[in-house]
C-alpha cells in the first residue's frame, strides 16, 4: 500500500508551508505537494511588507487589521533575519483624504493591534524632513509610522525547511492530477506516482477552485483573481523610509528602498481573467505606477526606468465588492464533515501577514479529525530556521559574520545574514578565503550557497535561486546567470 500520510497539503506557498510546519511540529506525519517551485506563485509577488493593512481601515475591516496587526511583531520575533521594521512617511496631499482623517486612522492603527516594540506614529514637517527633500515642492504636512518588511519568498522557503526538519516531506515540481477518497484515506496522484493520506489541506491560492475541481468537491466561497503587480527602478532616494502615497483614484501605492540599490513601487488592483500560470504587468500599470510616482517625486520617471517588474494573482474571497481594491484580503477555512469520510480542508483568501495565524487555525481544525496530531499551538513563539537572536540582534549578527569571513564584503555579508540568519554558518563553514566557498558566479554568489539551497531549500534552476531564494537577479547578467543554469544542471 506504500506510507500513508497524517495530512497532505496541496500547494507550496506561504499558507502551505505554514500548515505544513504548524502541524508537523505537532506530530502529525506530513507531505507537501507544489507544482512548481516553493513561492513560485502569489506568495513572492507581494509589496514585501509585514503589515496590518492601514487602507483597510477605510473599508471597516477592523478585525482583518487587528489581527494582521497581532501578528506583525509576533513574525518579527520568530525571524528577524527576514523581517525588520521600517519607517512609512505618508505624504498629507490636499484635496484627497483630510489630514484628520488619515490621523485617526493612524490612531486607530497603533492602538488596536497591541504594538509594544514598533514606534509610534508622529506627524511630520516635510520641508524638513529627509523623506520631503525627493518631493516636489508644496508638500508640507505628513505623517511617519510604522511597519516591517519582509524577504516574502525566504520566509515560504523557511516554513517549509522547519516543516522538513519536524519531518515533513517537501515534493516541489509534483503537481496534482487528481485526488479522491477511498474509504477513510484520500488517494492522491501525481506524475511522480500515488500518494495517501488521511486528511487533505487544499491551499492552492488563485488554483483553489482548480483543485476543488480537479477533485469533483464544490466549494463554499467564490475566488475573486486580482491581480497586483510592482515595477522597480533605480533607487529614486537614499535616506531609508518608505513612502505611502495616495492616488486621486482612490487608491494608495507604496514606494520602498530594495535591496539597497533599487526602490520597489507597487501595488496594482486589476481584476485578472487570464492564466495564473505566468502573470505579467502590463503595460498599463507600468504607465500607472510611473505616474503615481511622478505626482509625487521632483524627478519624474518613465516606463524606460523600470529594470524588473513582477505580478501576483491574489486569491481574494469573492464578497461582491465594486472595486477590486474594495475586496477583503481576509480568509476562510473550510473542513468538510465527518460524514463525507477523510476531511478536506480548503483555504480561501488570506494575507502573507496572517499566514501564521491561519496555519495555526488549520491545524486547531484538523486536530479533531487527525488522531496524530497533538500538542498545543507552538508556532507563535518558535524562531523559524535562523532566527534564533533577538529582534534587536542583527547588528551583532552582522558584526559576528565580518570577523569570522573578513574575507567577504560588506553588502556579501549583509545579504547573507539577512536571508539565511544564524543558518550562514550551515554553509559558510570553516571558509578562511573566498576560494574555500568554491566558484564565485557573480555578486558574491559562492558554489558553497548554490549547494546549499539546493541541498536544504529544494532550489533547482537559476530562477529558483536568483528569483526566490535571492534577489540577485537583479544584479548578474544574462551570461552569469546561463552559467549559473548549466551549473545546477550538473547537481540534477
């Protein structure tokens, strides 16, 4: 008959990897299935913010921010490597939401989610502000508070290596054909072969309702695709806010200081009608964003300053709202009853923020129908791999790795500690020289880290480690990154 599994996850994105760790770490025997690579969809197309979602405020989802909100510092405890604090300056622009307006709102926001280590929110003058000089002139009144950012496709990456480590397997490129019950187990196929399990999670993301039919089971939400994409340029300002704008429209977009040379600007709203398999921006936000910039910067930009773009479809619960923006970035879970035989579980909707939180209310539901999954909730309080030091320690960390591989440059060693935390030294080693780390593909990127990721994070092409362990796409050129590809191609 083969291993049976406690619960089979289909989908390798941030909700999955986090179910799949929540409920390996209590004890239940756990696969994960993705059809492509971990993060590959929706889950590393986002603003990269760790955040309660302060627009949300507008359109009264006062839970979704309270808890969006709870969770903020909780994530930043648990992985400090990949999660840092940020300060937002918002621009008060006349003749769109009133200043008291967007001070309440602020108020609302530091008071409701339990804050206890992020500043507080203070308005600011701009013409005296560092974050008022790239402005035009004529912009005088602002306010600054905070948020975090986050590495959005590491911290999918580092679910799922914690999920591995309380022994789940990991099955990246393994898509699902099919899947249907038998008796009290789901038969699960896939091209790599047949796979059981007495409890399905369904965390497809856009795919949810693909999946839903795909297996013949109808679902109990609908699923609104809205697709939101991000343009980066050259870096626009060299101080380290970031800036919440608002637009005439309405909406709202944030430009934010990115891998140190880069600002990242973003979000669209568009509904996406399209295939989920390869999303792109279009034309149209390009031009969007680049002018939502130039409303506000003394420099304009054009569609000719944008170096990378990238697009995600979010799964959004289908709640009847106009405006793409307008709909809710909550979630829902479902479970089938107990009648129907083996449970399903089904994630609809959710945010990178609330991931935690959402795996660990899967993982409540299921306990009552998984006989080996035990325990308290854990992951709230459990550092994810590297990130075992205090939210206030990566200074130390920094310092710790410059005297233990002087050998390495100043940004080597801050990309380094900031991706992998604790675990650099997993692959670092006992490196004395830069040879010791073998071949060097450009941009500090070492033989020893392409091993590794390979090894311990399931990264098997270039765009796998350029794109989602790393961002040093951005940085090795075209010839860098094909011998990069034949090289993986010798680990396969």
């Amino acid at each position: 008959m083969g291993e049976i599994y406690d619960v089979a996850v289909i989908g390798g994105g941030v909700n999955g990897a986090g179910i799949a760790r929540d409920v390996a770490g209590r004890g239940a025997k756990v696969l994960l299935l993705e059809a492509r690579d971990l993060a590959n969809g929706t889950s590393s197309a986002s603003t990269k913010l760790i955040h309660g979602g302060l627009r949300y405020l507008e359109h009264y989802e006062f839970a979704l921010v309270r808890e969006a909100l709870s969770e903020r510092e909780a994530l930043w405890r648990i992985a400090p490597h990949i999660i840092s604090p940020l300060r937002f300056v918002l621009p008060h622009m006349n003749g769109l939401r009133p200043a008291w307006l967007l001070r309440l709102g602020l108020f609302l926001y530091d008071h409701i989610g339990g804050r206890k280590l992020l500043g507080a929110t203070r308005s600011i003058n701009l013409s005296i502000h560092p974050a008022g000089r790239k402005l035009k002139p004529g912009f005088s009144k602002g306010f600054e508070y905070s948020d975090c950012r986050v590495d959005d496709a590491r911290l999918v990456i580092l679910n799922a290596v914690d999920a591995a480590e309380h022994g789940a397997q990991i099955r990246t490129r393994t898509p699902v054909t099919s899947a249907r019950r038998e008796g009290d187990e789901w038969l699960i196929e896939t091209p790599e072969g047949e796979f059981r399990a007495r409890a399905l999670v369904n965390a497809a993301g856009p795919g949810v309702v693909n999946v839903l039919d795909a297996m013949g089971e109808t679902g109990e939400f609908g699923i609104r695709r809205v697709r939101g994409s991000h343009i980066v340029t050259k870096k626009l300002f060299n101080h380290d806010y970031a800036y919440f704008f608002q637009l005439p429209d309405g909406r709202i977009f944030f430009a934010i200081p990115y891998e140190g040379d880069f600002t990242l600007i973003g979000t669209t709203d568009a509904d996406h009608d399209g295939s989920i398999e390869d999303v792109r921006a279009s034309e149209e936000e390009i031009a969007y964003l680049c002018e939502g910039v130039n409303r506000y910067f003394d420099k304009p930009i054009t569609p000719a300053d944008v170096v990378w773009t990238y697009s995600g479809v979010r799964a959004l619960i289908d709640d009847g709202s106009g405006k793409p923006e307008a709909a809710t970035r909550g979630y829902r879970l479902t479970i089938t009853d107990a009648d129907e035989g083996a449970p399903l579980l089904t994630v609809y909707g959710g945010k990178i923020t609330s991931y935690r939180h959402l795996a660990e209310e899967a993982a409540d539901r299921l306990a009552g129908r998984v006989p080996a999954l035990g325990g308290p909730a854990w992951t709230r309080g459990k550092p994810l791999p590297g990130g075992d030091f205090p939210v206030d320690g990566i200074a130390a960390l920094l310092a710790d790795l410059a005297e233990a591989y002087p050998f390495l440059g100043e940004n080597d060693i801050a990309r380094i500690a900031k991706a992998y935390g604790t675990r650099a030294y997993d692959w670092l080693g006992t490196a004395k020289v830069w040879g010791d780390l073998g071949r060097n593909f450009g941009s500090g990127l070492s033989q020893s880290e392409i091993d590794y990721t390979h090894r311990v994070e399931w990264a098997r092409t270039a765009e796998d480690i350029l794109w989602r362990r790393s961002k040093l796409g951005l940085r090795l050129d075209e010839a860098q990154q094909a011998v990069l590809a034949q090289y993986l191609d010798t680990l396969l």
